[in-house]
C-alpha cells in the first residue's frame, strides 16, 4: 500500500469525476488538472491527503505495536520515524500547490530537504536492515549470499537508489507540468517502476528473512515449525506498558509532531 500511494490518489480522483459527473459538463479544451475534482477544497486537502497517508500511518501503528510488545526500541522505534518523515513529506506534497512557482522558497527549502532526508534514510534501511547488506566486514555485502553472483547484488543496490529518487518526481506538486512529457509518458512509467523496485525489493527481503531463520540451525536440514515441540513454549516477550512506551516515545513524536504540523503550516497558508 505505501508503494501504491499514486494509484489510490488517481483512484480517488477517477471516482470524484465518475461519480460527480463534471467529466459529463467538462469542455473538451480545458486541461485534465482544470477539472472540478483537482481544484475541489475537500479532494486536494482531505480525500487526497488520507490516501497518501493513511498506508504511512498503518505501518506506522504496526512498528509502535512490536515496539511495546518487544521492548526494543531498535529497530521498532528508528522505523517508526522513518513511516513519521514520510507522513510529513506525503503531507507537504499533498497540500501544497507547487514547488516550482519560486514564490515561497521558505517552503521549498523545507520540502527538498524534508524529501531527501526521508528517501535516503528508507534507502539506507532497506539496504542495511530489510536485506541485510552494507556489511563492511564482509566485504560491503552480507556473509551469505543465496544468488551466485556478487554483482547481483551490488546493481540491486544502485537500482534501488535511483528508483527511490526519480519516484520523487511523481510525488511532487509541480506547476504547469514543467518536464517535458511528465504527464503523458513519464509519470506512468515512473509508477511503474515503483512497483518493479517494490517487487524487486520484496525478493531480497525474503532472501534475507530466510536467511535470517536458518542462521542458527542446520543449514541442510529442515527448519523445525511453528507447531513442533520446540515452539510450543516460545520465550514471552518482555511487553512494555502503554505509559513506558509513552515515555519512551516522547522524543520522538515530539520530533514528528514537530515536522507534521510544519508541513500543515506551510501545505494551507
């Protein structure tokens, strides 16, 4: 869901002209962004914020939850912040009306910096945390490797990096559409790729979950189940309470918060 946020706004813009019928007193010269839907108050600044961020604020729920049932706030709280910076940044390019306008550089300033800091801190996770790589003393890589070649890896790498980057461009709010063919051609294709980068990244995550689960076992033997007797009495996690966990997260949604509410501030005056 987090990798189809311009697919659910296109859905929601899609069935906010179906369904309010202006595609039906719409005149054939007017450009697709002057339509009723993509200057309605309540589509810009409520249906199309909740899309991009609802998925954000789920996996959000999902990492303060391991948090307090685990007790470690690495790596469940550093991921929480990751899904925080992205809720500001899908927030900053939702309400706002462009970026490119040289108006309010005020703003732009906060908008680059905020985009490039969420990018690279959800690459540099998904390399050294969701795949296990960036091991120096194995050689930038991980000391098991389940594909044959190094090279594999070290192009997934940069693949994952450049894929992350031009998907920015799809997230934000230009003016008059100022790339060339960005509309027609590059925009789906840009979406597209997100979620080619997205399958590519599920297939080394697996990698490295599985990995991951056989570390300490045989490697050519079977992997005991979830139901065999060694599991049947898994050791208890040590569960935090909701006013420990409050404490603890203090810092940090105070952090979020704080980049949440600039981003409003800046998005609606």
């Amino acid at each position: 869901m987090t990798s189809m946020a311009k697919v659910f706004v296109d859905i929601a813009y899609t069935f906010c002209v179906l369904f309010t019928g202006s595609w039906i007193n719409a005149d054939e010269t007017d450009e697709l962004t002057q339509h009723h839907c993509a200057k309605n108050y309540y589509f810009k600044n409520v249906a199309k914020v909740l899309v991009t961020v609802l998925p954000l604020y789920f996996r959000f729920l999902q990492n303060i939850k391991l948090y307090r049932k685990y007790g470690k706030p690495f790596p469940f709280l550093a991921n929480t912040m990751k899904y925080l910076v992205s809720i500001a940044v899908s927030i900053f390019s939702s309400l706002h009306k462009a970026v490119d306008d040289g108006t309010d550089t005020t703003y732009t300033a906060f908008y680059i910096m905020f985009t490039l800091f969420a990018t690279l801190y959800s690459y540099i996770w998904d390399v050294t945390m969701d795949w296990g790589l960036a091991r120096l003393e194995h050689g930038g890589l991980r000391e098991r490797l389940m594909f044959g070649q190094r090279w594999v890896y070290w192009m997934v790498i940069g693949i994952d990096l450049v894929g992350r980057l031009l998907w920015i461009i799809t997230l934000m709010p230009l003016n008059d559409n100022p790339i060339p063919f960005f509309p027609e051609v590059l925009e789906p294709f840009l979406a597209s790729l997100e979620l080619c980068r997205r399958a590519m990244w599920g297939c080394f995550r697996l990698e490295n979950e599985h990995l991951n689960n056989t570390g300490y076992r045989r490697v050519d033997g079977p992997v005991p189940d979830h139901f065999d007797t060694a599991m049947a009495h898994p050791p208890a996690p040590q569960k935090k309470t909701l006013m420990q966990v409050a404490k603890e997260m203090s810092l940090m949604v105070f952090l979020g918060g704080t980049l949440i509410g600039i981003s409003i501030y800046f998005g609606l005056r």
